[in-house]
C-alpha cells in the first residue's frame, strides 16, 4: 500500500501545470515508476498514481487513461519481479552492494507478510505496506506458474491500480481540498488502511502460532 515516507513534494506532483509542461511523457514515466516500486517498494510511485487521480477528479486528463497506465506498469513491474526470483536472476544484482541490499530486503518484506502458501494468501498479502512486492517476489520463490500466477498478476495489479488511482479520485471529488491537500488525504488514508490490515494479519498469524502450540503439548 502508499508508503509512509511519502510527504515531500506532494504539493509539487498535483500542480495542474505539472502535466501541462509534460504532456504525454508524464504518463511515460508514470508507468515506469510504478513498475520500478515493485522491485524497490520504498521508492514512492504511490504519490504519483493517488495525485494523477487528483488530477483526473479535477478533469485535467481523463481517468480511463490513468487507470489504464498504471495497470500496465503495475503489471510490467510485477511480472519482472516474479521471473526474477522464478528463475533466481535476481543473483545478478549480487555483483553490487546495493543490489545485495535490495535481494536482503524483498526478502525481509516477503518473511514479514507471513508466509502466505496459497494463491488467495499471495493476494491478501498486496494490501499491506510492501506487499506487492513480497507477493510476486514470494510466488516467484514457490514457482508459482501457469494460470495461477497471470491471474494473480492481472487481478493484482487490477485491484492495485483501482485502489491507488481510487484514492486520488475519490477524495479530489468529495472533499472540496486543492489538489494538493486531497492528495495527501488520499495518501493518510491509504496508509491507515494498509496499516490496519498488516494488524489483523499479524493478529491472525499469533493466534494460528498459539494454537498449534497448544496442540502439540
């Protein structure tokens, strides 16, 4: 979900004047940086996709456009995370510290999601702080393939781009903010609502331990 540390430059990003000096390449590297996050999660497209539907609520460009942007590099990002841990390429990145880095922290961020097994599991576990990431990169690991792993992708990176790109919209037509201001509504609420979900999930994860605990004494 929308990254905590994601504060600087909002402002900047729902200037109106933003994309009227950039013009389609706005959407160009709009698409980028949103496949980037799935290998780097700390990096912010987040603020990018919540302002962009800011700015559709404000009808600056359409919002068909933008959902459809982000839903392709939602979906370019995530299959290139998956066949990076499918077919271990992410060993390529070892040659370079903070390529070492990165594999140590997909690796963290997978352990932290809990472990899911299962294709409803890898799914769930997208709609916490990291968890596109760890989801791809955790069925790259299980070798996830055929069917499973396209539907988990397309519906991933569908309900990804729909939340992300809902966010900006939504609150950029009922609260009455400027951009600006509706963005970072949009990014509070996110957060909260991710980091509400990472709570039950670990909830969920204590009681299933506690109780198999108990069963085996």
């Amino acid at each position: 979900m929308t990254n905590p540390a994601i504060a600087l430059g909002v402002n900047d990003l729902s200037d109106p004047a933003l994309y009227q000096e950039w013009g389609f390449y706005y959407f160009i590297f709009l698409a980028i940086a949103v496949a980037f996050t799935a290998i780097v999660p700390p990096f912010p497209s987040e603020v990018m996709v919540i302002a962009s539907g800011t700015m559709a609520a404000d009808e600056i460009f359409p919002v068909l456009l933008v959902l459809a942007v982000t839903f392709l590099g939602c979906l370019a990002g995530d299959i290139g995370l998956y066949l990076l841990f499918r077919y271990k390429l992410i060993r390529l990145l070892y040659r370079w510290k903070w390529g070492r880095n990165l594999h140590r922290k997909l690796l963290r961020i997978s352990i932290r999601a809990g472990g899911a097994t299962t294709w409803a599991g890898l799914l769930v576990i997208r709609w916490i702080p990291g968890g596109r990431a760890a989801s791809m990169a955790t069925a790259g690991m299980m070798g996830l393939g055929g069917g499973a792993m396209v539907a988990l992708a397309l519906l991933g990176a569908l309900t990804w781009s729909l939340w992300m790109v809902g966010l900006g919209y939504i609150t950029g037509t009922t609260t009455g903010l400027p951009p600006w201001a509706s963005t970072v509504a949009g990014i509070v609420v996110g957060t909260l609502v991710g980091l509400g979900i990472t709570v039950v999930m670990t909830r969920n994860r204590s009681r299933r331990g506690a109780q198999r605990k108990t069963a085996t004494t």
